[in-house]
C-alpha cells in the first residue's frame, strides 16, 4: 500500500508568452485540513472530491521556475483547470484497475519517493532561506557584479571609409545626424536614426566599442570607425553608469540559488552517513 493515490498528466500551455510543459502531480490529501477553510478554501469539487486552494499551491511549486514567477492570477486558470482534468482521468483509471497493474504500482512508488524527495527538501530548506540569509547573499551579488559604463550612442553604418569621410564632412558642415542615418546607414538602426540605445562595452565589437567610450557625449568621431561589419560614424548621445539591479529584482533568484546550495549540502550529509554502491548499466 502506498502512502499517496497519485496521478500525473503532462501538458502543455501558453501563458503570458511561455509555453509552460509540465508533469503535474496530482496529491489529494485526504484527512487533516486547515480548521478554518478561509485558510483553505475548496476551489473545485470534481464528482464530490474536494480540491483545495492548497492543492492548487502545490501544483505551482512543480512548475518549471520561470512559471512560477508568474502571479497567482495569471495561471490560477491553468493549474485548476490541469487539476481537475488528472483527478477525472485518474478516477477512469481505478475504475478500470490500472491502479492494480504492477507497473502502474511501481511507477506510483517511484512518484511518492519523488514527493518526499521534494517535500524533505522543501521543509529543510525553507527555514534556512531567512531574509538575512538573502540580504547577505545580495551583498555579495552587488560584490561580483561591479556596475560600469554605459553610453547611449548613434551611428551611421557605411560600405567605404570614402563614403565615411563624406558623411563626416556633411555633419560638420551641421547636417542632422539621425536624418543622415536615416538617408545613408545600411544598419537595422538606420531607420531608428541610427540609435543603438544604452550598451555597454562588451555587447559591441572591440573597435567600435573603445571608439564610443572614447567619444564625449553631444559629439560624434571625426575618423571614420572600421569593424567588419563597413564603416561607421558614431555620435555619443549620453554617458552613465549602471545601476546594480535591486534586491528585489535579484530576489528570486538569489533563493533559488542558496535554496540548491542548501539542498547539495542536505544529500551530501545524506549520503555521507549511507552505505550507498552504484554499478554500471550492465549490472557490474
């Protein structure tokens, strides 16, 4: 006898944009309820059976991370909708014995052992992720990512360093320079008057990256900029430094990350006090 009845569907839907593609398991848990249903209040009855706000919670937690980032309301649909499809399905399967069928059997065990594995975990962990333990982690997030420079710059993408001198000789003489971009780049930003936006140093090529930095915000380069991809002409618009993202934007994944640290440490314990041996696919 197994210590759940569970059924698992896979499925796939769009949500937000994201295709979310996910083995829910369904674990109806009969028994103990929190006394006041406020807390837990029943969200579906399926034939009688009472799905909770609770389950709905789990069937979250199994979603792939990004998911998860998604509020509540956003996949409340989803998840209910996935929830009560699996208990009618796994209902038409004990009506007809699958439940009985030994590979069926061994399969629910390999979920319960899947279930513990993750509940363990979860409730070891969870105590552990405090919010001093995830402003720490900030700090040394904010250490290893230095902010730098960013410069919001223009450009005009030409095929030959002549064409690149006339250009220049027109914006001295007070040509616009986004209505030349406009006329004369073969760049995607050519239609955009060559705005690039803010980047840093890394996202562009070598040449044209030290060619920008190197360029006083309101002018453009005299000397026509070679890179493989032509000729260019860069007028900097402005110059700032980064921001590091807020503690609130790293937030998640500064969880995620101390969450499986602490995991690897919980099975490294456990492991460690096992008599554990491994052979290889041929049994020796």
């Amino acid at each position: 006898m197994t210590l759940f009845h569970s059924a698992v569907t896979r499925t796939c839907v769009r949500v937000g944009g994201l295709l979310i593609a996910a083995a829910l398991v369904f674990v109806p848990v009969h028994g103990v309820r929190a006394a006041d249903k406020k807390l837990d209040p029943v969200v579906a009855i399926v034939n009688g059976f009472e799905i909770h706000l609770s389950d709905i919670s789990r069937a979250r937690r199994q979603l792939p991370p990004q998911a998860q980032q998604y509020p509540m309301a956003t996949i409340y649909n989803f998840l209910i909708n996935n929830l009560v499809n699996t208990r009618l399905v796994a209902a038409a399967a004990r009506k007809e014995g699958l439940d009985k069928q030994e590979d069926v059997v061994k399969q629910i065990r390999r979920l319960e052992e899947q279930i513990l594995h993750q509940e363990y975990l979860a409730q070891r962990v969870s105590s552990a992720v405090t919010e001093e333990r995830l402003k720490d982690s900030y700090q040394t997030y904010v250490k290893n990512n230095p902010v730098g420079e960013e410069v919001h710059a223009r450009h005009i993408l030409v095929q030959t360093r002549e064409q690149a001198l006339e250009v220049i000789g027109r914006l001295n003489k007070g040509e616009d320079f986004a209505a030349l971009a406009r006329a004369l780049s073969t760049g995607p930003s050519g239609k955009q008057g060559g705005d690039l936006g803010y980047f840093t140093a890394g996202r562009m090529v070598p040449p044209f990256s030290k060619a920008a930095f190197g360029t006083r915000p309101g002018t453009f380069t005299t000397k026509p900029v070679k890179t493989q991809f032509g000729w260019h002409i860069i007028k900097v618009e402005d110059k700032r430094s980064q921001k590091p993202k807020s503690f609130e934007e790293v937030r998640g994944q500064l969880r995620e990350t101390i969450a499986k640290e602490l995991s690897d440490a919980v099975i490294a314990e456990l492991r460690k006090a096992a008599d554990v041996k491994t052979f290889g696919p041929d049994g020796k």
